[in-house]
C-alpha cells in the first residue's frame, strides 16, 4: 500500500484525509491509500532569508547595465561593466595625420528587466587599472577612475523595434577616439601592448526601472573610430575593436544588506545579481526517522510557492538550484541533481511553484551522519538576470512511502 507524508511549515501535526481535507483531527482517516499529515507549526523545517555576499562576474555570457530604483520591496538594484576593448587585427597602420570623424560604440542586447521607459542617461569613463581576461573577479571588484571623471558618452540611442536586431549604440566624443589614435603605430600592433597602455572602460547607467542585457558577442557588439588620414584624403577608414571574444568584461553589482530589503514575516526572498537567498534547515531528524519506522521511501519532494500577485510588474525566476551545505561549510549540489538530471530533479516554476525531487539527499540526511541538516534556496543565472522572487514561508514537504 502506498503512502504520502507531508510536512509542511504551517501549524503543529495535524492529519487531514484526502478525500475530505477540510477534515482536520488528530487520527488517520482511512478512507484512502493517500494519507496526508500536514503540520503548520511543526518545527522540522524552519527557513529564512539571506543576503549573498558577491557573485563571481568575470566573462559572463551576457552583462546586466541598468538600477531599479523604484521596487517597493527589493528597493535599489545596480548593475555597471568594466571592459577591455581589442583590436581586431594587428600591425595597425594609421597612415600620416590620422584624424578622428566620429566614435561609436554598440551593443546587441539580448532583453531586459524592468522596462525601457525608465531608460536615462548613460556614464562611460577610463578604467584606473588594468583588468585581466585570466584573473577571477566578483561583483564588488572596484577599480574605478578617480583621475579622469569624464563622460565619453555625447550620445545614446536604444533600438527597441521588434522587428529589428535590439541596439544600445552610443555616440562618444571625438576627443576619445583621437587619444587612441594618437597612441601610434607601435602601441596599437597588438593587444598585448595596447592594454598596456589603455586598460579599458567603466559604464553606468542611471534609470528608475531598466536592467539591460547585453551580449558582448552580438553582432552588433563593436566599438570603432572613423577617421581620415593624409594619404586618404576624405576617404573614411574606421579603427575596429571588440567586445567580446577575449575581452576582459566584469559585471558590478550593489552590496544588497538585509536592511535594505522590505520584508514580511511570512515571506522569503530570492534575487539575483548579488541578491538574497533562503537558507532553509531540516531540523527533528529523529522524530523524522520514528514517523517512518516501517516504511520504506519512494519519493521525497519539497516544494516553494511563489507568492500570489507579486510577478505582476517583476517576473519571477525560471528556475531555482538547492544546494546542501557540507560540513566544511561550502555548497554542494543534491545527488538527485548530479545524478539523476535536471529533469528529475526539478526547481523550475510551474503553476506558480517550484518543486525539488530530492529522495536522494533525504535518505542520506537519515542515514549518513555527515550530511548537515541545511539546504540553500538559489537563484539559478544568478550573475546573468535580475529577476527577484517573492515565496510564501510555507515550505512543504512530501515523502511517498511504502509499508515494509
């Protein structure tokens, strides 16, 4: 005969019959092979929500670009990029005199959080020090320029045409462009020897309600010179550099303290970039182990609600990881993920829920006296979106069982 055990974070144990469950006592109501015991104030399972330090940021597929500022929950959210940019080819010949016609940096975006009405005004400096494709950096790394507050930027233009490749271009001084070009033949050979000598840029930008995503690698993705020289006459010959490839590329995100978030008692709360998460701990293993004395364990299950109406003017993850924590403290992914695959393991939002199969990492926490008793609720893409989720405090758990 097969079983279901439930637990859930709601109010002391409780057994309700599943062909009426609006009965509530304190006897198993027979009428069915499924029995559901529910607990709403059972201490097994307690929760609550984190701030994450930082988030590794270096060569992510896409970087985020933008500040939400106006969320009544999360409140203020900031993302800005440190960039090299290369050559696209060595051995550069400028020709005598190169003069600078015009400067343009662009980029594809592959979409956006928020939306594109708070988009505003856009701030592009000199990087202070150099940043290295093969060096490993997180999102509170500075290395902002304290020497050269300029704005590059004269100009900026976003192509939101949905029949068209999304754009950010941005129209920089010429000032800019000729610096470089007035750095010569012999630096500008290789990138070797021109990141010795211009490391790169920091971008910002300042909006109300705007995340951008975007893709370094595009093909839209580009900064170059325009320019004239001597030999040419008018004729217009352009400088390239990319973006991606193996440009250095960091993403920063604001430190994200407990303090700044709104918080409910009966809510948990996920985000990205740097963001939140929900540490959640398996407490009463013994009064776990007596309820299922005599049984064997098919299935366990532990499932999250997304709170009701809060995906209404921020969508909530796609898809959320739960990590153990070991004994030395680090994160470690369930077997029922390494082994049996996402699809049977589960985490992404259906129906407004996020379910975990984790039968596996159940019956070592039973049994394996290593394994500690925490789990951690994660945002999946954490360094590439910014979405935020609001759960519900009740967490619920399901162990499907047979009798021995």
């Amino acid at each position: 005969m097969n079983k279901i055990i439930s637990l859930g974070l709601v109010v002391g144990l409780i057994a309700v019959s599943c062909t009426d469950p609006n009965t509530i006592g304190l006897e198993i109501q027979p009428t069915s092979d499924n029995i559901i015991i529910s607990s709403a104030s059972f201490e097994g399972i307690t929760s609550n929500t984190e701030s994450e330090d930082s988030l590794r940021t270096d060569e992510a597929l896409n970087l985020i670009l933008g500040s939400i500022a106006s969320d009544p929950t999360f409140t203020s959210n900031y993302a800005g990029v440190y960039t090299q940019i290369l050559l696209t080819e060595n051995n550069t010949d400028l020709g005598g005199n190169p003069t600078v016609d015009s400067v343009i940096m662009s980029y594809t975006y592959s979409g956006f959080y928020g939306d594109l009405a708070g988009f505003n005004d856009l701030l592009m400096m000199d990087l202070e020090g150099p940043i290295y494709k093969d060096s490993t950096y997180y999102s509170t790394f500075r290395n902002h320029n304290t020497e050269f507050p300029y704005n590059h930027i004269e100009s900026v233009s976003l192509n939101i045409e949905l029949a068209e490749i999304p754009v950010l271009k941005m129209n920089l001084y010429n000032t800019l462009g000729q610096r470089i070009l007035d750095l010569g033949n012999d630096i500008l050979k290789d990138n070797e020897t021109f990141l010795e000598n211009f490391h790169g840029f920091q971008i910002e930008m300042t909006s109300q309600n705007t995340m951008l995503y975007l893709n370094p690698n595009g093909s839209n993705s580009y900064l170059k010179i325009y320019y004239h020289n001597d030999e040419g006459g008018t004729d217009t010959l352009s400088l390239d550099f990319e973006l991606g490839g193996d440009a250095a590329r960091i993403n920063l995100f604001n430190p994200k303290p407990l303090s700044n978030l709104n918080q409910e008692i009966d809510k948990r709360y996920i985000q990205s970039m740097a963001g939140y998460k929900a540490k959640i701990a398996v407490n009463n293993i013994d009064s776990i182990k007596k309820m299922l004395e005599g049984k064997a364990i098919n299935k366990v299950t532990m499932t999250f609600d997304a709170e009701a109406g809060s995906q209404s003017e921020y969508a909530a993850h796609d898809k959320f990881f739960l990590v153990r924590v070991d004994q030395e403290g680090s994160n470690v992914f369930l077997t029922d993920l390494t082994i049996e695959g996402e699809t049977h393991f589960g985490g992404r939002l259906e129906n407004d829920k996020y379910e975990f199969n984790i039968t596996r990492y159940f019956y070592q926490l039973l049994n394996n006296a290593s394994y500690t008793n925490d789990l951690y609720l994660l945002p999946a893409g954490a360094a590439v979106n910014a979405n935020r989720t609001i759960l519900d405090k009740d967490i619920k758990l399901t162990i499907n069982y047979s009798e021995l």
